[in-house]
C-alpha cells in the first residue's frame, strides 16, 4: 500500500510517502512543500493545490494520512492552517485518494508504542522505522512520515482483522 503522510501548514507541508507491505515500511519520497512568505495567502494556497497535485500524480497514493487540527492560542494562524488543511484535503478528493486523520496522541502511540512520547522519540523511531541515515528535515517532513507510518499500522490491524 502506497500512502502520503501530509503535516498540513500553509508555509511549509510536510509530505511522505512510504510503501507499506507486510509490515514493512519504506520510504519512497519525502519533502516540504513551501511558500514564499511574503506572497498573497490566497496565492500560497493556489501553490499548495498545485504542488499537491503534482506530488499526487507522481505518487499515486492509496490512502492519505493527516493530521486532525487542533486549535491552538494563535487563532489566526489555526484559521489559516485550516484554510490550507482544506486545499490539501481537495486535492486529494479530486484524485479520489481517502483521507484518514490521526491525532498527535494515535501518532505517538502507533510510531512510538506510548501516547505522550516526545517529539525526538517519535522523530528517531520514524528514521529507524524507514531505515534512514538521518531524520528528515524539516520537521514537518518526519511528522508527515510518521503520519504515513500510522496509517500503515492502523490500516494493516484493520485489514487483519477482516480475515
């Protein structure tokens, strides 16, 4: 199962993609989709549609992995990361990808095997888990990655148990 884990921003999103078969994860590319800061916000959306896009042509996921938002203090900034979660979340309609969305809580629990993990744990345990020399960067890279990891374990218990 090919699935893209998606750390949803609307200056940098965090994206991985990682083949998942029989309880095996590898990793097949990963990366940070950017926008220039100062550029119209309804520009910077256009950019992450875009280059959505293309990473969903190029990657064929079967499943989508993101991140369930949370409001933080900074409502501002949620709103417009709920703005930019929501063109992420059409791009992958109209490639007819499903979305399924985790907690950092589920996050932590399926990467690290503990809820309240630390970030640095969750990050390490991505690199070891994709057999990589070095935790991606940005840090929105490896959270994509472990969101992509989630979905694989998550998916994989569902699938078991329909047999």
């Amino acid at each position: 199962m090919i699935i893209l884990g998606i750390d949803p921003g609307y200056a940098t999103v965090g994206y991985g993609v990682v083949n998942y078969d029989r309880g095996r994860f590898a990793p097949v590319r990963f990366g940070a989709i950017t926008t220039p800061p100062k550029t119209d916000f309804s520009a910077r959306l256009e950019m992450i549609y875009d280059d959505m896009t293309v990473l969903l042509d190029k990657s064929q996921p079967q499943a989508l992995s993101i991140e369930q938002l949370f409001f933080s203090n900074n409502k501002t900034t949620a709103i417009d990361v709920a703005q930019a979660r929501g063109v992420i979340l059409l791009s992958a309609r109209k490639h007819g990808v499903p979305v399924f969305e985790y907690t950092p809580m589920q996050v932590k629990q399926s990467v690290v095997g503990y809820g309240l993990a630390e970030k640095k744990q969750v990050m390490e345990m991505t690199r070891m888990l994709l057999g990589l020399e070095a935790v991606p960067r940005p840090d929105d890279t490896a959270d994509a990655l472990a969101l992509a990891i989630c979905h694989g374990h998550s998916a994989g218990s569902l699938l078991s148990r329909m047999k």
